[in-house]
C-alpha cells in the first residue's frame, strides 16, 4: 500500500466528517487497525497520551479568562460585571480552582470530545457554581 492510499484511508477513518467515527466513540470507543478497542480510559494509560493532554490542558488553563459582552454595533465590551466571570476568574465550585475547572474541562473536550458544565442556581436565579 503506498502512502497516498494509506492517508486516503487514515482520512476517511478518522475524518471528522465520517459519523461512524464519532457513533462508534460516543458508544465507548471504536476498533483501532489492530483490532483492539480504544476509549479514553484506556488511551490515558499510554504515556504519549497522557502527556500530550497534560501539556495541552496545562497549557490552555493558565491562560487568561475573559468574558466579553456583545454591543448593537457588533463591537463588544469586557463584562466583568456578568455573574459567571466571578465564578469563572475566582472559584467556579467549591473543590476547583479556576485552573483545575479549565483543565479538567478540556481534558473531556480532548478525550472525549466535548466538555460541559452545569449550571448551579439557587432559586432566586443567582447562579452559584460551574459543576463539570
């Protein structure tokens, strides 16, 4: 097999585009070319992976968080005064920093393809935490 018929294939494998990809990772992971099974789980326990998502998750939560408010005109304006930016600058629950909240969010958004938080209100509508 030459290498254009082998990235063709890789493409077509892996390709975002192609939805038994992402059917078969959303059904806990799919079979690699060597038949074995891949999840998250199991792929963190290869050092290569972990380290590649330490790097990037450590990298990406150690940079600034800034919330912006959007204007008529198509400009915006930082929003400091939103409720979520005191969570998300000082203390999103009660067991995260706002590093670790970010980490841990895009550690999912890279092993598991999307990485979401709830949102915890009390019940005058004040929002309270960010629960990943």
């Amino acid at each position: 097999m030459g290498l254009r018929t082998f990235l063709r294939r890789a493409y077509q494998t892996f390709s975002p585009s192609n939805p038994s990809y992402w059917i078969m990772n959303w059904l806990g992971g799919g079979r690699s070319w060597s038949g074995q099974q891949v999840t998250a789980e199991n792929a963190e326990t290869l050092s290569a992976v972990y380290n590649a998502v330490w790097i990037h998750t450590q990298t990406l939560a150690s940079l600034p968080c800034l919330l912006y408010r959007r204007l008529e005109d198509d400009n915006r304006e930082r929003a400091a005064t939103h409720p979520i930016f005191r969570l998300l600058r000082h203390q999103p629950n009660s067991w995260q920093t706002p590093i670790e909240f970010f980490e841990m969010l895009h550690c999912h958004v890279l092993l598991r393809g999307n990485g979401l938080a709830e949102i915890v209100a009390t019940r005058g509508g004040e929002i309270e935490q960010l629960i990943p």
